[in-house]
C-alpha cells in the first residue's frame, strides 16, 4: 500500500483495530467522502489483502471483514 492511501485510510484502519467488521457508510462517515470515493478506499484494503468483503449486491449491505491471520 502507498504511503497516501494509508494516510487517507488512517481512521479506517483505526477502526478496523476496534471491530471486526466495517460498513460503506461507516467508512464514508469515518472519511466524509461520498460513496464512491469510500468504495474506492475499501477496494484498497481488498486489493492488499487486509479485508474480505461479503455481502450480497445491494451496497449498503455489504461488509468488510479484517481478515484473521
């Protein structure tokens, strides 16, 4: 992961260290950026490996999960 993206991730990956779980809208709250710019950011996370994602098509309804290692 870039050092921007972690940066921007920061409070994503703070939260991440308290639940096990995180939604869209909690990273859009956790960011204040709109839905798809926290789409973006949890692609990030997937694409690195740090989470799973699960869920079923509608958006609001997916979750990311932190993997266990």
């Amino acid at each position: 992961m870039k050092q921007s993206d972690y940066n921007k991730l920061k409070p994503v990956i703070a939260k991440l260290s308290e639940v096990e779980e995180i939604s869209i809208q909690d990273v859009m709250k956790l960011t204040d950026k709109s839905r798809t710019t926290a789409w973006r950011y949890m692609q990030i996370l997937i694409d690195c490996g740090a989470v799973e994602l699960t869920g079923n098509t509608i958006i609001e309804s997916l979750k990311l999960y932190l993997k266990k290692k």
